[in-house]
C-alpha cells in the first residue's frame, strides 16, 4: 500500500533524511518512532506531496509521489504536527468547509460530515465552536478532518501529543479503530504508544532508519543470546554447575527473590532441558519466562549504538 524507497531530504547543509526505506500493508498500522528532530515530520511532509524530496521515490496505492500527486493526495489524509484548525468555526462548520475543499459536492458533504462526527465521536461537540473545545477533542477534530473523504491511507504526525493520559488512550483506541480500513502511519516519540497502537515498527534516528521489524522481532534482532529466567523455592540448594552443564547454557546469574536468570546461546531453545533440571532436583520451580527486551530498550540500544558510531567516525 505504502513503499517508501530511498528517499532523502537535504534543507541546506543539514540532511534531515538519509536513504529512508520502508513498505506498509493494507489495513496495517505502522509506527515511526524516533527521537525529536529524527525526521518524523519531514518524511511525513514528502509523503503527503508537501514538498519534494531531494532524492529518492515513494509510491502510495500504486502511485508515484512525484509524477500523480493529485491521485496520492486523493487516497491521504493527513494530521499535520501543528493542526489545521479555526478557533472561529463550529466543529461542524469547519468538517463542512473541509469537506468542500477536498471536492466533495452537494449531498456527499453533510454525508461525509456526519459520517467523520460519527468515527470520532464528536457528536457531542459538532455545534460548538473549535476555540471552546478541549485539545483530546480538538485532536479528535483533526482526525475528523483527516478521514473525512474517506481516504484510504492516513498521516498522523504525533497524534497524541500534548493530550492528558485518559485523551491519549482515546485516541490510541480510536486509531486502532480505524486500522483494517484505513492503512495508517503514525510518527511518535514515545516508545509505548508504537507498542500499543502498532504492528509494525520503524526506528529512525537522525534520519537513518535504524531497524524496521514488529515489536517482537525487532527485540529478538537485536538479542545476542537467549534468556530465561526462573525463580525456585530452595534457592539455596541451586547448583550452578548442574545449570550451566545444560545443553546451550553459558551463564546462570543468580538474582534476589529465588530467580536466576539463564543465559544461552542465541537460537538454543533448552527450556525444556532447563525445567527438566530444577525440577528432577528438587529446587522446586515455581516460574519460568523468557526474558525479551522491551520495544524501550531496543530503542535505546538502537539510537545510543548509532550515536557511538558517528561520535566515532566525527
Ligand atoms: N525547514 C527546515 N529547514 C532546515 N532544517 C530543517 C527544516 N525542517 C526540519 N529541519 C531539520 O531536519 C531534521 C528533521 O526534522 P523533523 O523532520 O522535523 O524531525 P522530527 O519530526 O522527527 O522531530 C532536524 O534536524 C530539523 O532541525
Ligand atoms: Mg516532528
């Protein structure tokens, strides 16, 4: 639905993007997460044919960002960073004017309208003025005036941003929503938003994307080796030796609170092995589980691995 290829954006000296490269599926919703000034909204504004990239191409439903601009801006709706809106109008009067703008006519406006109030659940506010609502709504209203041609691909610059935690979660729920019939991008630097709104995620730091993956996989990418942990009622009685004699086994890192965690090769699943053994001892197992690293923690290895790298080079 969404290929993104090589794209680069130069303002001056500074490269804002470098060799940029992803692909989003129908109906998926893809994360761009990445640190302030990464080049979330730079990508975002070549992607919705705000402004020409230096090099590089990106296709949307089919077309070519820069050779049908019109037919990819017909199929996008977009949530700049900094909304679009007029304090003056009514909730209502502004989703009309929208509407108009993107060439509905005659019937199909109020149809659109109503239809946008609907999915956003602006019901409530449809007939008050945009100055008086709150910023969850008025972010909602964004949304609204994203979606109201029913395009089938959806911008979001940081749509969460500067809302409280209950507005957040809204959102993040209506995102979700609208996922399946729209294909959705959304660009945020806050690590647990990619989790609980995303299936797919893209880092990108200084312009570079640094890993595309899911969530899971992107924390096995980056693993370089199994871990387990467990936790025994008679720690005390805990051979490392036996541990460290299984199949795989390099480390047996004892914690507080009876757990230890067990580290083996990467790709050597011995759990079956390591359950074998504490139990056939009489350790008594009371839990097992991998232990995988957060999306958080990906990210930070991530960005911090490729800030080493240039300090380096530099
Ligand atoms: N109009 C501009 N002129 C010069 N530099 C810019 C301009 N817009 C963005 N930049 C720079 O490009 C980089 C990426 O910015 P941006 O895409 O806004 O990042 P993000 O949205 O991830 O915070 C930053 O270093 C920023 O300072
Ligand atoms: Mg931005």
């Amino acid at each position: 639905m969404i290929e993104v290829k090589q794209l680069s954006k130069h303002y001056g000296n500074v490269v804002a993007i470098d060799n940029v490269s992803f692909t989003v599926d129908r109906g998926e919703i893809l994360a761009f997460l990445g640190p302030n000034g990464a080049g979330k909204t730079t990508t975002m504004r070549i992607l919705t044919c705000f402004m020409p990239a230096t090099t590089g191409t990106a296709r949307i439903a089919g077309f070519d960002i820069f050779d049908q601009p019109m037919e990819v801006k017909r199929r996008i709706g977009y949530l700049p960073e900094n909304l679009p809106l007029y304090p003056e109008m009514t909730v209502w009067e502004y989703l009309t004017f929208v509407a108009e703008i993107k060439g509905l006519k005659g019937a199909a406006v109020k149809v659109a309208t109503d239809s946008a109030v609907l999915k956003c659940s602006l019901g409530e506010v449809a007939r008050r003025l945009i100055s008086n609502i709150s910023r969850g709504y008025r972010q909602r209203v964004g949304l609204a005036q994203a979606l109201i041609h029913n395009p089938e691909v959806l911008i979001l610059d940081e749509p969460t941003v500067g809302l409280d935690p209950k507005q957040i979660i809204e959102i993040r729920e209506l995102i979700k929503g609208l996922s399946g019939e729209h294909t959705i991008i959304l660009s945020t630097h806050i690590l647990p938003e990619a989790t609980a709104v995303c299936q797919k995620v893209v880092i990108i730091n200084r312009g570079k994307v640094v890993a595309v993956d899911s969530q899971e996989r992107l924390s096995a990418q980056i693993r370089k080796s199994e871990k387990v942990v467990i936790r025994v009622g008679r720690a005390d009685s805990v051979s490392p030796e036996k541990i460290l004699g299984i199949g795989g086994v390099l480390q047996c890192i004892p914690q507080t609170g009876g757990a230890f965690i067990i580290e083996s090769e990467l790709g050597c699943d011995n759990r079956e092995a390591i359950a074998r053994t504490v139990v056939e001892n009489g350790w008594g197992l009371l839990e097992m589980k991998p232990l995988t690293l957060s999306l958080e923690e990906v990210f930070l290895q991530l960005t911090t691995q490729e800030t080493t790298e240039e300090e380096k080079t530099s």
